[in-house]
C-alpha cells in the first residue's frame, strides 16, 4: 500500500498546514510499537502495528491500529524493505487523530529522540 504522504498534514478550514520546520519524505515501511514502561506478561498483547507515512530528520509519521497516550514514550521496530533486520527506535508521540485511510484507525505524529 502506498499512503499519499498528505495524510498527515492538518487543516484549519480548508487551509493545509505544515507544523515541522523539516522537510518531509514519502517513506512506506512497516513498524511495530509498544510503550517504554511494559515489562509485564501481557507485553505482546500491547504491541500496536503501524505502517509509516513519511519521514523528517525530527520524526514520522505513522498510521496506527490502535492509540497512545500524548507524550508516551515508544520503543518501536521499523522493518524497511529488502533489510532482513528491524530497525529499533525510541520515539514519543507528540500528536493523535483520527486517520483519514479505511487502513487504520489512526494518524500518530512521533519524534525521534536521541
């Protein structure tokens, strides 16, 4: 599937708005995600799975099956094509809302962090 990278752009009226002061990337790949403070036995049952949208030098944005909490802190694996290894990252979510894909139930705005 490709996801038009617009998806994750927001609008004030009719007016598309950008929030980065990065440029943005098409970038289709899938990614798993899971809060930094699971340890618990239930862990795989809160394994969100996600496919990313786009991609900045500050952060992605990704379609998701389910929501986090503002702010929460993810351990993530993003799965890149054609690379036989997931790719582990540590991002936050800094924004949430509803997605505009029959694909998922969500659009996530997350950051790198370092």
């Amino acid at each position: 599937m490709v996801v038009p990278p617009e998806l994750c752009y927001y609008y004030i009226g009719n007016e598309q708005m950008e929030r980065r002061n990065e440029p943005r990337y098409p970038l289709t790949c899938e990614m798993e995600a899971v809060p930094s403070r699971l340890g618990t036995k239930d862990e795989h049952s809160r394994i969100v799975g996600g496919k990313v949208v786009n991609i900045s030098a500050g952060g992605a944005c990704v379609l998701a099956d389910r929501d986090f909490d503002q702010s929460s802190i993810l351990v993530c694996r993003v799965r890149f094509s054609g690379v036989p290894v997931a790719i582990p990252l540590l991002m936050q979510v800094r924004w949430t809302r509803p997605a505009q894909s029959p694909e998922a139930v969500l659009q996530m705005g997350l950051s790198f962090l370092a």
